[in-house]
C-alpha cells in the first residue's frame, strides 16, 4: 500500500507540474499581448491516511488554475487618439463586430481592459480582433441621458462618420458695449448707433442681428441717461425681436453701469444674471448685457461709442476631424471650425470579484456568479479608474518571474519522475526476492 501510493503521488506531482508549465508558457507566449493577464497554478496537498492509521498513505497534490484579472499591466502611449486603456480598476464594455451586423435588440456584452480601436467603413469603432467599441449616446446638444446602472441594454456601438457635417448654431451673445454719456445731455444732436451681429442658426446658414441704440434726449433739464435698444434679426425678414429701454446710474459710486432695464417687447431682462432671451428665427439666443450695478457689458462713460467687446458661440457648418476621449469617459468629436462636442460617454464596468470573471479569448471577459453583479460607473467615480486615450494597457506577465518559475518547475518534474523511477526499481526489488 504504500509503495503504490508513493507512485500515485508521483504520478499526481508529474500531472501537477505539467499543469503548472501549461499556465507558464501561456503567461510566456503572451507576454506581448495588450490587455492579457496571467494564469496561475496553485498546488494542493492531498492526505489520505487517517489519524488511527500506523503506514503513512502518500496522498499526492492536486491544482486549482486562475487568471489574475485584477493584475494589471503598465500603460504605454500610443499615436492614435481611439487606442483607449484603463488606468485602473474596471472594464471597457465591447461587443463582436458579428452581433453588430446580425442582432437588432440587445447586444452580447464582453469586458475588456483595452483596445485599439479604429472606424470601419460604417464609421463603427472596431478592433482588429472584431471587437467593436460600446458606449451610451449623448444627445445632440452633447447632454447625457439617464441610463441604467445596473443594466447594458442602452449601451450602443459607437459610430463615428468621418464625413459628418454638424451645425453650431449660436445660442449665447455677449454685449460689451460704451454708449457715450454726453449723447443724453439736453440738446445733443447725436443720432443712433447701429451695430451689426452676425450669427449662426441651427441649419448652420449665416444671419445678422441689427443692434440700434437710440439716444433718449431730453429738451431741457438734466442728462436723462437712457437709451433705447432696438433689436432686429435678417432671419425673421428684418422683424423687430426685442425692445428695450436702458438706465444707466449717473451717481460717483456706481457711475455709468446700468440702473435698470425696462422690457417695451421682446424677452424678460434678468437682474441676477444680466441675461434676457430673444426669439431670434434661426433659434433663441441668450444675450448677456451685464448685470445692473456691475461694470460689465454694456455701460456708458465718457463722450465714445466702443463696441469692443462682442462675444459669441456658434460657427458655419463645420466638419467632422477626429475624435478624442477624456479621462472621465467622455468621447468628443473634434470640428475643423474649433469646437467640440461630446457624442459618448463610455462607462466603466466594475464587479465585486475581477478574477471570478469568465476569461474568453481576445482578452475579454464575461460576468459569472462568481464575479458577483456587474454595475456601470462614471470613470473615476467609485473604485475605477479613468479612462485614458491614446494608450494601450501592456500584457500583465513578468517573463524574468516566468522563466524562474519555469525551471522550478522542470526540477520539480524531473524530481516526481525520479519518485516514479524509484518506486519501480523498489518493485523490482521485491519481485526478485521470490526467484
């Protein structure tokens, strides 16, 4: 009994070492691949003679394979802005480009640490490995819905169009202007100032808002310092959009900023924020003309007419030039008009146990009972990590360690086939003995 248990457990040690040289050439093969993570052996001994027994029952070894999800490997940078890693906890969420062209409803989701991700000719970002890119729509102003956390369903590939046009239509102006204060002095011959404003409507085609200050003078007496601001827009035929009456302070401590507002048509002037809304055609446009009491916007000093501090947003049709992402997720679409609008936000999956994940091949995984519930973070919030652009995550094996374990394990091979060897020549032994 235990001359063959001694074999046994020779026997076990070679299957162990064979095993555990399995998970090392793995770990070596794959010392070049972006995003992989390395397996490992761990041994187990096995006792069978119980405490009342006088012969010891060599019981062997056993071994359990893991894949150290949660050992992650070092970034490097790269020079394509859609090659995107983790720094960090967490997972990207990817699809195959397979189910992309033949499911319709819910996609089949995979995790993955990293990929190099490229536009197809649908404009889908896709890796060489076919694995496409999946991320939550913003809407078309750059907003992000609210999107379940708990659940994958409004996850989407996302879709780049290199040849995509967008309008930038303008909805904030700002108004710094001087009006000059001797033109409301009684007897002032000064006539109107006009100051043409171009903006962009939402179909991205050029209008003009025509801004008339108007003088009030009165016949004797003081200054009345007030001015009356007519607003015109090219886009409503010349229509008058917003009337409005301005009083400026004429004290030492807050001269020449505005003292109020009066709306005669047009939208409701906000003291708070210095803003009102006109209706413009081509789209409502926030105009900023300054707070009342604060020297900003639009005041009046001096004897000069100075329009030198006109602001706005907006721009001509712009297209389409590159896309970037931010460390929070955030997908952007750069315009070769200057701007920039976000179009996906890219959550980062996080489960309670990374190494019970199911590895699959291409260095994705799936969520098991054993990894516990998946939930969908903004990258950096909560355990992850962020996200980052222009960066692939390096494969996670350490070859010097490797190669050290490497020939620990052929000594312990060569050590188990030695057991074997001597256990046979024993039996040979005792055979002998009966001729």
């Amino acid at each position: 009994m235990t001359i063959s248990s001694s074999l046994n457990a020779g026997v076990a040690g070679l299957n162990a070492n064979a095993n555990r040289l399995s998970t090392i050439a793995d770990n070596i093969a794959n010392s070049a691949t972006y995003g992989y993570r390395r397996a490992t052996t761990d041994f187990h001994s096995v006792v069978l003679n119980g405490a009342g027994n006088l012969a010891y029952a060599a019981g062997g070894v056993r071994v359990s394979n893991m894949r150290l999800i949660d050992d992650r490997g070092p970034l490097i940078g790269t020079s394509n802005p859609t090659d995107i890693a983790i720094d960090g906890r967490g997972f990207l969420a990817v699809t195959d480009i397979v189910s992309v062209s033949e499911t319709t409803g819910d996609y089949p989701i995979s995790l993955s640490t990293t990929g190099s991700f490229r536009p197809d000719a649908n404009g889908i970002l896709v890796s060489d490995t076919g694995q496409v890119l999946m991320g939550w729509p913003a809407n078309r102003d750059g907003t992000i819905p609210t999107y379940p956390r708990d659940s994958m369903s409004a996850l989407e590939p996302v879709r780049i169009n290199p040849n995509q046009y967008t309008a930038n239509p303008t909805t904030t102006l700002r108004m710094g202007i001087n009006l000059p204060a001797t033109s409301t002095i009684a007897g002032a011959a000064d006539g109107p100032r006009q100051v043409p404003v171009e903006y962009f409507t939402s179909l991205g085609t050029s209008e003009t808002l025509d801004f008339t200050f108007t003088p009030v003078v009165p016949a004797t007496g003081p200054a009345s310092n007030q001015w009356t601001m007519l607003v015109t827009d090219s886009a409503s035929a010349g229509a008058v959009i917003g009337e409005y009456t301005l009083t400026f302070d004429p004290s030492s401590q807050a001269g020449g900023t505005l003292a109020s507002v009066a709306v005669v048509s047009g939208g409701t002037y906000d003291a708070a924020t210095g803003k009102m809304s006109l209706p413009a055609g081509g789209g409502g446009i926030t105009l900023d003309i300054g707070r009342t009491g604060e020297p900003n916007g639009i005041t009046q000093l001096s004897n000069n007419f100075a329009p030198v501090g006109i602001s706005k947003d907006g721009s001509a049709v712009a297209t389409l030039t590159s896309v970037e992402v931010d460390s929070q997720g955030n997908l952007y679409a750069l315009y070769d008009q200057g701007f920039s609008r976000r179009i996906y936000q890219l959550p980062v999956i996080d489960v309670p146990n990374p190494s019970g994940l199911v590895s699959m091949t291409n260095q994705t995984y799936q969520v098991s009972p054993a990894s516990g519930a998946y939930y969908l973070w903004d990258a950096g919030d909560g355990p992850t990590g962020a996200v980052a652009g222009f960066a692939r995550q390096e494969s996670a094996t350490d070859v010097a360690a490797e190669l050290t374990q490497l020939i620990q394990t052929q000594r312990a091979y060569s050590s188990n086939a030695k057991i074997i060897q001597t256990v046979d020549e024993m039996l040979q032994e005792t055979i002998s003995i009966k001729r």
